[in-house]
C-alpha cells in the first residue's frame, strides 16, 4: 500500500490532481471494468466516478470506449500529452512575460548607479541583465562559482535575450557547456582565475560566500575599468582564435 500511495502521490505532483483523480485513473489503468469495480480498486465514492472520470477525459487521461466504460491512456501517452502541453504552457508564460517586459520598459528611468552588490543566483541573474542589456559582446570567465552547468545555462540565456554575442572563456579543459547559439567558447583558458562578466562599459565579478553558499556579485558600470578588462580577454580571445586558424574584428 506505501508503493501504492507513493505513485499516487507523485501523480498528483506530477499532473497537478486531485486525490479521487489520480486514484481513479490508476484504477482504470489496472482495468476497473465498470463503475463499482473502479470505486472498489480506487476509494473513490460510487457516486463520484463518472464526474471524476469526466473530468480525466477532459484532461485526455481516458476515453469512452463502444460499450460505455473508460480506459486509461498508457503511461508512455500520458507522458508525451503532458510535456507537450507543459511546453506550451511554457512558451505561452514566456510570451506574456515578454509582453509585460515591453510595456514595463517605458516606464523604467535611465540607471544612475555606478556600483551594486547583490546575493543569491537569481538576483545574480536580474542584475546582470541590467548591467549588460544592450551590450554587444559580453565575455563570461568561469573558474569556480559558474562551473555549474545548470547555473551557468541559465546565465548565458538570460544574457542573450539582451546582448547579441556571449564569449565564455573558462579555465577548466572539462566545462560542460550546452550549445547555445549566440555563445562561444573556449576552455583550457590560462590564467583564467575569477568568474567575471565583462563588457566595455561594465564588469561583474562573482564570489561564493562561503556562509551561505550562494554567489555574490559585484558590478560596476566604469568604461576605463571595463575598457581595460574587455581589451584584455579580447586579447586571450584572439590568441586562441589565431591559434585554431581563424580571427575576431571588434578588438
């Protein structure tokens, strides 16, 4: 019975059901064969089951079959319908964020700030693409706190909504960094020693405080300090871009 409420509880978590719903369906995937089968295999209250299993069928769970009665969808169907539909309920989010963002934007004053300091990943992320947002090419060192493939994934989307070019440059030969398109890299990168964003008008550098174990970051928006660290990794850039037979033009 614990293995049983186990999967009924991850359905539920998974499919975002009632109790009655995902005792049912699990029943009807067992082959209740009728009403009171399925209410005895379930728990479900005999009164209850055909406005459960209506609500199932609305959800493409089961289906009517010629006598009546409902079956359950295989698992395997079950899956692919709910990742198709989280899918588009995500690309539908996305696009209501973006909507908002756009109105939102004619609302926002120039920044002032010259210098922030901001905890945590995710407000790591927001300041970034303030920082950033606009910039043309943005380099991204990594030698510590960004070796989380996870992490850094979702920092280099997040900047490429807003920059048009991403140069990840990481000191480890093992950094596993998925294809993106609008990044580059290269790893095995000497004297790569802190994990940084840079661009020609800002620099972010990023710690770990060890207390919390969260990233730290701070950011500058200073053309003579950032000029000077672009030019920098623009020249690492270079030479590696020399060294496998091809060349960059915005130094």
């Amino acid at each position: 019975m614990a293995g049983e409420d186990a999967v009924t509880e991850a359905l539920r978590k998974a499919l975002d059901l009632t109790l009655y719903e995902a005792k049912l369906y699990i029943a009807l995937l067992q082959g209740a064969k009728d009403p009171k089968e399925a209410s005895v295999m379930s728990g479900v209250p005999l009164p209850r089951i055909y406005d459960i299993v209506r609500v199932l069928e609305s959800k493409g769970m089961v289906y009517r079959e010629p006598n009546g009665w409902y079956k359950a969808v295989s698992p395997q169907s079950l899956a692919a319908m709910s990742i198709v539909k989280v899918e588009e309920d995500m690309r539908r989010k996305v696009k209501e964020i973006e909507n908002a963002v756009k109105m939102l934007e004619k609302y926002e004053k120039p920044s002032q700030r010259s210098a922030t300091i901001v905890k945590g990943f995710l407000n790591m992320i927001s300041a970034a693409v303030d920082y950033f947002k606009g910039s043309t090419t943005v380099y991204v060192t990594v030698a510590y706190v960004l070796t989380s493939t996870e992490q850094l994934s979702k920092l280099l989307s997040s900047l490429l909504t807003y920059v048009t070019e991403v140069r990840v440059l990481a000191g480890l030969t093992s950094l596993q960094v998925p294809q993106i398109p609008g990044v580059k890299v290269w790893d095995g990168v000497n004297g790569i020693y802190l994990d940084s964003l840079v661009s020609k008008s800002a620099i972010m550098v990023i710690l770990r405080d060890p207390t919390a174990d969260e990233p730290v970051s701070l950011l500058v928006n200073d053309q003579l300090q950032a000029g000077f660290s672009f030019k920098s990794l623009s020249a690492i850039w270079q030479a590696k871009e020399q060294a496998n037979g091809s060349t960059i033009e915005d130094l």
